[in-house]
C-alpha cells in the first residue's frame, strides 16, 4: 500500500508540473512568415556558390549568393532579406526556427574553416616536398 503512495504522488506532481508549464510558459506559435524565412535561408544556404559570413563583434550573419541576387541579414533577431524587387525585415519569435537557422549556418562556416585549414596543410606539404625533392 505504501509503495503505491510513494509512486503516486511523484507522477501526479510530474502531470501537474507539464500542465502548469504549457499554461504559464508557452512555446510562441511559429507564424507563416516564420516559416517562409527559414525556407528561404535554407534553400539558400544549400545552393553551392553561396557564401556565409559571420561578423562576431556586431553579432551579425550574412548569408550571400551574388548569382541569385539575394542577401540576408541576421542581426539578432532581426532578419533582412534583400534582392532587387524586395526588402524585407522581420523580426523572429520562434526560438526552435531561429536556432535550427543559426545552428546550420554555424555547422557551415565550421566546415569550411575547417576545409580551408586542409587544404593549407596539403599546401604546405606539397611545398615541403618540392624543397626536399629540390635538395637531392
């Protein structure tokens, strides 16, 4: 009997604990334009000739394709999308779109810092060779 006490009252705390925080603390709702500007900055960052930029002391991203003409800003959360017909800034409520955004372009400039210090490393290496190969 005491068993079936001692299980009960933690799981109906845990049930009134989830009920509580969905009413006092909500998720914002992701809004359509939300949603429209996290498909537009990921189908841009996913097209090859496009360049990220990440200025850290402004706390400023910039996502570029000078083929497509188009640029977005993000300032915070602030976000500018430019191209020739339109301009548009908004700002982001929806902390899981503007995380995901953020998170992807962050795993971008990672990996092509990281490519640019291989290909500096084999640079290296094949010029090193060349000196020893040159010295025989």
């Amino acid at each position: 009997m005491g068993d079936k006490i001692v299980g009960y009252i933690p799981r109906m705390l845990y049930k009134l604990y989830l009920i509580l925080k969905d009413r006092f603390d909500p998720k914002p709702v992701i809004t359509d334009e939300e949603k429209t500007w996290f498909d537009v900055c990921m189908k841009l960052m996913d097209i090859p000739n496009t360049e990220l930029f990440d200025y850290r002391e402004q706390n400023q991203k910039f996502i570029v394709n000078d083929r497509k003409r188009t640029y977005i800003v993000i300032e915070g959360r602030y976000v500018s999308l430019i191209n020739p017909a339109h301009s548009f800034t908004t700002y982001i409520d929806g902390y899981d779109v503007y995380d995901k955004v953020i998170e992807r372009f962050n795993g971008i400039v990672r990996k092509n810092r990281l490519d640019l210090v291989d290909s500096l490393n084999q640079e290296h290496k094949t010029s090193l060779d060349k000196i020893i190969n040159s010295l025989n």
